[in-house]
C-alpha cells in the first residue's frame, strides 16, 4: 500500500480521507517530512488522538523541541505567528490565561448573543436574496464569524476587512520566501493596530469611554485590576488568538458544512422536515468534514511510544482530528454523513486542557446560520460540479477550507422574523 502523502498538494485537500484511512489502517503514527523541511509525527487513530490531546507530555510551547524552534525562528516567530497565547503555553501560564476569558464564553453568556448574531445574518442573507447565484463563503461564511468575534471584543466594524485580509497573511505558507515576507508582514500590521487600539482603549485616555461599563472582552482585559494578570504581550497574543481562532475556523466549518448537505440531498430533506434535528446535523458536519484537520503541533517532552512507535522527545506531532473523527474503530460507517447519528463523540473541538474555548459561540453561530439559510432557500443547491470546488491550499495547512463556494438560491421563502 502508498502511504506517502503530501499534506500541502492539491490533490491530497480534495481527497485526504481515503489517504488517512490508509495510515489508520498501516502507520497509525506515521512520520514525515513537514512543509518546512522538519520532521514531523502524525497521529490518526480516534483513540490515540485523544489521548495525546489530554497528555502533559506533549508540550504546546516550541522551546520542547529545539529542532523545530530552530526552523520557527528562522520565520521569525518562534512562539508561533500569533505570538504568545494560551494555545501555545503549558500550565500554569495556560491556566492562568484561560481562566480570564473562559467566563465570556459559558453557554449562557453566549447564548445572548442569538438575537445579535441572528440580525447579522439576516442582514448578509438579505443582501444575496433575489440573486440567482451567489458564493456562499463571500455572502455568509465569511462576514458571519468576524462580524461577531469583532463585536465581542469590541473592535470597531470598519476595520473588520482588515482583519480578514491580516488572518490570511497570518496563516501563509512558512515554506516559502514570499509566505514568510507575508507571515511577518501581517503579524506587524495587526499588532500595530491592536496595539494602537489597547492604548486608546485603557482607563482614562478617552474620557467617553468607562471600560468598565463597556460590555466587550477587550474593555473586560484591560480594566482597572486587571492589569496584573496579562502582560502587553499576552494580551496581544489573546487577542490576536480570539480574532483569528474565532474566525477562520467557523468560517470552514459552515462552508464545509453546507457543501456536506448539498451533497448529500436526503439528509438535507430529512432536516428540513425534522429541524429538532439541527444540533445534532451540525455535531455531525463537524465531525464529518470539520475545519480544524490537523491541530496546531504539539511537542514531546520525553520519549512516547503510541500504537508501538516510539516518538523521540523533542519530536513535533501533528494530532489528525479530519481522520480521527473518521476512525472505524470509533465511528460506525464513518465516511457516511448521518444526521441521526447516535453517540457522536468527535473530537473535531479538540479535548483536554486546550478544548476549544469558543465552541458554545461556534454551535450557536452555526446553528443560526444553518436554520436561517435553510429557512430562506427551500431550493438551496450546488452551483458547480463537486470537482471543480477548490480546497484551500498553502499555509500551515492545518485548515480545511473551500476557496468558493457557488450556490443557487432559488425562490426566497418569506421567513417570520
Ligand atoms: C467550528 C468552529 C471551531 C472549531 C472546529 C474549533 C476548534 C478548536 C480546536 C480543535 C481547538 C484545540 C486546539 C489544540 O488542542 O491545539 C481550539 C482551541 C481554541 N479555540 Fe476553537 N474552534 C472553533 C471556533 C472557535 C471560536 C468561535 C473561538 C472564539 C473565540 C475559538 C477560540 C479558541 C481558543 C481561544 C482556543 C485555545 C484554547 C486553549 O488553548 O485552551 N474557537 N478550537
């Protein structure tokens, strides 16, 4: 059997299922050479992924593996492009960082926010309805999650295209000269901004502005007492970590998902005469086709042996979620999207100390934004050929994405607001 994969080719994005299927199968950690030239270790059974996710001995901080703090330096960003943050820090640093924005994003503070997000999305549908064909990525998946990561933190609107532009310079290719110049650049254009924007946000220096009165994340960080608990560069890094983690993901997560129900049209028939059926349809989009393939590397503090392969401490490991959540070991018939599916434990939000801080602002998001579009496009179908979708390549590729995605509306049903 070829077990040879090259993760950032454009033919592997378009089918890296059946490959994934194949290292389960026959090289369940399977090592080899990253994008940047390092080795690295994959991890693609259910099991074995989730285990990994909630073991203290793979570190998230690069300085475990020198080898490969070597390479990140070499792009200039040695604790990540996103600097230092809670996703790239181990204990106590990562609980501490945690605790401060785990309490803006309980179930309940989230979900109200459903009047606001559902606005913001009646507005984007509003504004594609009538037309015969749209690119749903332009027309909803994108301004959705960047419009609501933007409010909550309290970033001025205008400046949201910005940020869309500076995420996508963020994830650029650490493989080539040009994604480099591209990583570095918009690294320094975003800080500059955030930077800029924290200081005529903090107490006293627009005498407007009370920030503690003021219902967003950011005004919540860096008010009076709180000062102690980040320093400049953390709370640079949290904020750049929420833009672009609460972004770019729930952006794929719709467009995958969408494209997951259009492909298959009895399963979006039976959620449309069964809408109770809605949270767990999107449980199983994510675990189907979810955004996060492969999550941001971890590194071995100590020699680890999984599935009878030793990975060498020091080694970076690359955990699987896009296969992990397709393990038939776990999951009966997995390559089948089933709406219905009963006891759908995916991993696709990760596990562990790092579980994913926005998933109850990612479900709701989501939810709104599948019943809304289903509710207003009875007809809602596929405006191309499913070949001719092109997955989004470059970057650290840990991403999986749609460039477009073109769609028939069909007749606007009139929905009661
Ligand atoms: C469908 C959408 C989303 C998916 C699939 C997703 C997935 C994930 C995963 C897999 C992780 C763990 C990464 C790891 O262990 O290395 C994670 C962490 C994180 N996510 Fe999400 N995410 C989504 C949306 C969001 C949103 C909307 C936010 C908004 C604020 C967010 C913020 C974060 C943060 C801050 C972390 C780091 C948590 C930590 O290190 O403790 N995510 N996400």
């Amino acid at each position: 059997m070829d077990l040879s994969v090259d993760l950032s080719s454009e033919a592997f994005k378009a089918h890296p299922y059946p490959a994934y299927a194949a290292l389960r199968l026959d090289s369940p950690v399977h090592r080899l050479t990253g994008p940047m030239g390092s080795e690295v270790f994959l991890i693609t059974r259910y099991q074995d992924a989730r285990d990994a996710l909630a073991d203290p001995r793979f570190s998230k901080e690069p300085k475990a593996a020198p080898e490969w703090a070597k390479v990140m330096a070499g792009v200039g960003d040695d604790e990540g492009p996103m600097g230092r943050n809670m996703l790239n820090s181990d204990p106590p640093d990562h609980t501490r960082q945690r605790r401060l924005v785990n309490k803006a994003f309980t179930p309940r503070r989230v979900e109200a926010l459903a009047p606001r997000i559902q606005r913001i999305t009646d507005d984007l549908l509003d504004a594609v309805a009538g037309e015969p064909e749209t690119d749903l990525m332009a027309a909803l998946a994108h301004p959705l999650p960047i419009t609501v990561i933007c409010e909550l933190l309290g970033i001025p609107l205008a400046d949201r295209r910005d940020f869309a532009v500076w995420t996508r310079m963020l994830l650029a290719s650490p493989a080539t000269e040009e994604g480099i110049l591209s990583r570095r650049q918009g690294n320094e254009e975003m800080s500059r901004y955030l930077v800029d924007l924290i200081e005529r946000m903090r107490p006293g220096v627009d005498p407007d502005r009370d920030p503690d009165s003021q219902p967003d994340l950011l005004s919540a960080l860096i008010a009076p007492g709180r000062e102690d608990q980040l320093d400049g560069r953390e709370l640079l890094g949290m904020v750049k970590l929420l833009l672009v983690a609460g972004h770019e993901t729930t952006v794929n997560h719709i467009g995958n998902g969408v494209l997951a129900l259009l492909r298959h049209p009895e399963q979006l028939a039976l959620l449309r005469s069964r809408p109770e059926l809605l949270p767990a349809a999107v449980e199983e989009m994510l675990r189907y086709d979810g955004p996060i393939e492969r999550v941001p590397m971890r590194f071995t503090t100590e020699d680890v042996e999984i599935a009878g392969t030793v990975i060498p401490k020091g080694s970076a490991v690359n955990i699987v979620l896009g296969s992990a959540d397709r393990d038939e070991r776990r999951f009966a018939d997995p390559d089948a999207l089933d709406i219905e599916r009963k006891d759908n434990q995916h991993i696709a939000f990760g596990h562990g100390i790092h579980y994913c801080v926005g998933a109850p602002l990612a479900r709701l998001e989501s939810r709104i934004a599948f019943r809304s579009l289903l509710d207003r496009f009875p007809g809602l179908e596929l405006a191309c050929k499913p070949e001719e979708l092109r997955w989004r390549i470059g970057g650290p590729n840990i991403m999986r994405g749609l460039d477009t995605l073109p769609v028939r509306l069909g007749t606007v049903a009139d929905v009661p607001r």
